[in-house]
C-alpha cells in the first residue's frame, strides 16, 4: 500500500526549500480549517492531511527518513534495503510505525525501551499557539493620502468564543483529565519489530496532545474555543502615505489557541492617482499654462499646490518648459516635519487664432524685431507632403 504523498498534499517540489514548506501550509491551513468550515467534514479531513504533511516535512529528522522511505509504507516495497540493511518484508521490520522518523525511533529504545510495553507517562501537552494575521484592502484619494484620514472597517475573524471564554467547555461545566490517554497527552503502542517490542506514542486524537478535555463541549464552539466574529476596526492613516503602503495593526488578527497571542491585521493601501499632481518619491510635479505675451513680459499668477493656492511671480522672458521650484511645498514625509518639494512646469499658449487687432499688434512686433515674415506665402516644396 502505497503512503501518502507529503510534498503533493502541501503542493511544492521535494527540493522546496523550508520556507516555501511553511508558506505552503499556512495558506492551505487557513482555507481548510474548521474554525472556516464548521460541519465540513471533507475540509476537517483535508486540514488533517496537511497538518500530518507539515508536521513531517517541517522536521529535519523527520524530512529526512521520509525522504529515504516514504514512497511506500516504510521501506518494505520493491525490494529496497531496510534500516540497518535489513529488507523490512524479509524481517517484518515495519518502518510505518515509526511515525515520527527517527525521533520516535530514539524514544522507543530510551524512553520505555525494547520490550518494555510502554512506560515513560510523559506528558506531551501542546504550547500556545499565536493567531494568524488577516489582511484588507483600502482605498484612498490623492487628497486624503497628503493631508492624512481615517478610515473605519469589518473584518471577519477568529475569536476567542464568547460562550465559553476560550477554554472550549460549556460554562458551568468542567475541564477534566481525558480518559482517553488518562492526562498524558498521548496514546503508546507496541509494536513487535526485528529488535523486540518497541513502543511508540502519539498524541492522543481526543484532546489533541493536551491531557485535559472539557466535561462537556462548548454549545457555541464545540469545543474549538473559537468562533467567527466581525469587528469593526477604525484605523487612521497618516499623511504623506503612498500607493501600495502597508500598514500593520498589531493584535488585530485572529485570536490565538492555548492562551497564543493574537495575530496582526495588514491593511493594504491604494491610492487613486490625480488629475493634477504627480508624485515622485516626497516631490510634486504639476503643469500650468501660460499665455505667450505672460512669459515674454512677465506677470504674477496664482497656481495650485496640494496645499491650497498661492502666488508665484513669473519673470519677464519665461520660455516654455520653464521649472520653477516651489520649496517645502510637496508631500509631507510620513510620522516627520519634512516636507517634499512642488516643480511647476510652466507651458506657454500659443494662439491658433487672432483677432484683426491682435494680427496688427503680432505684425508691428515682427517689424520691430526686424523679422521678415511671409504669413500666407506660396506652398514650400516639403509642404506638399504634409
């Protein structure tokens, strides 16, 4: 009978590095687990098999002796060696009761030892275990993102049960010692193998490695001692952030088990782009439009800043695409007093029609300037390709 398949059950390569490993079952985890999918039993099932997988591959020890032999059941298949050279079918040396790789191994020969039937009585309880983080998305103006807002959310999330306090039992109920595994945290087995009996253990299946077991379970949870819940999150968002900023809210996530602490919520931000303003790092970049006869003989004009308007004075001369730098008038540098600065491009108007007087006006100013100009004239020979 062939044994499952590890790598394909968390969907990586067997070359995956042990961070991919994790990565890998986090996302499969927060999917399949019943907390999302209470009376789901195919997906209790599946979160069964990745938790098995991830236990396996996310162990060194363990990674290593299922790479040699975890094709099939131990390594008794197609002829291939034993441990310690021996063919586990010629000795009935069965590898698949070592669940736990070669750590289980160690524990049988010196924590119970060979024959011994069992023993040890060690308690294996679980730790705590840290929430995981959710995230959300936020959407933003131009506008907000300089001068700073606030925002106020709902998030779905897994909570501490309200019923039961967190401790999984009906109130007024107790917990108790589990008589399943009698307050040890594990089930013993003992197998008969080429050395002798040998024992192994595993956490016990009816109060998950803890030992205790609630009288009777929460009405609420079912004994999970969590439940989905929505809040709302009110979050401010300082100015000067920009597009694809995260921001990170502490203690905001899932709630944790055992006693874990509570995850993070990452709150992703987008920032609609403006109309008016270009940002660049903490600097402004914007365009304004002038008239031909303002740049040749300078003026006063008001312009537009993220900030409000103000006055800029135009020098007399001023060609197109003249830049003028407007100090301290950019975005502000988020949780700082620096501020960024505002380019203004200044971009002349030329006029595609004039007026009679204006044409007199235009033609004295050609004169003065000695220009000798042939508005309307024949067609030059390149003009017939226009």
């Amino acid at each position: 009978m062939s044994q499952k398949d590890f790598y394909s059950t968390l969907g990586v390569e067997k070359n995956a590095s042990d961070q991919d490993i994790k990565k890998a079952y986090r996302k499969l985890a927060q999917k399949y687990h019943p907390d999302k999918n209470e009376g789901n039993k195919e997906a209790e099932s599946k979160f069964k098999e990745i938790s098995e997988a991830y236990e396996t591959l996310s162990d060194k020890q363990k990674r290593s002796f299922y790479d040699q032999f975890g094709s099939t059941q131990g390594a008794s298949g197609g002829g291939s060696s034993g441990f310690g050279g021996y063919s586990g079918n010629a000795q009935g040396f069965d590898f698949s009761s070592f669940g736990g790789g070669f750590s289980d191994i160690f524990e049988s020969f010196f924590n119970g030892g060979a024959g011994s039937g069992g023993g040890g009585g060690r308690r294996r309880q679980r730790g705590p275990v840290r929430g995981d983080d959710i995230e959300a998305n936020i959407k933003i103006t131009f506008e907000e993102s300089v001068k700073g807002t606030s925002r106020e959310l709902e998030v779905t999330k897994a909570d501490k049960c309200s019923n039961c306090g967190g401790n999984g039992a009906e109130p007024g109920t107790k917990i108790i010692t589990c008589k399943t595994c009698g307050g040890t945290g594990e089930i013993r087995e003992v197998r008969q193998t080429i050395l002798g009996q040998m024992a192994t253990s595993r956490a016990c299946d009816q109060c998950n490695g803890e030992g205790r077991t609630p009288e009777k379970k929460c009405s609420v949870c079912h004994g999970t001692t969590r439940t989905r819940v929505s809040e709302k999150v009110k979050v401010k968002i300082p100015a000067g952030i920009s597009n694809d900023s995260t921001i990170r809210l502490s203690g905001k996530g899932e709630a944790g088990i055992n006693g874990g602490s509570y995850g993070d919520l990452y709150l992703h931000i987008t920032v609609t782009p403006s109309k008016d303003f270009l940002r660049s790092g903490d600097d402004i970049h914007a365009e304004h439009t002038i008239h031909l006869v303002q740049g040749v003989l300078g003026d006063e004009i008001d312009i537009r800043t993220v900030y409000g308007k103000i006055k800029l004075r135009i020098p007399e001369g001023t060609p197109s695409g003249k830049v003028f730098k407007l100090k301290g008038y950019g975005m502000p540098r988020v949780n700082s007093q620096h501020k960024g600065d505002h380019y203004l491009k200044i971009i002349l108007d030329i006029p595609e029609k004039l007026s009679r007087k204006e044409k007199q006006l235009y033609a004295e100013l050609a004169k003065e300037a000695k220009l000798d100009l042939k508005p309307g004239g024949k067609p030059g020979f390149f003009d017939q390709f226009k």
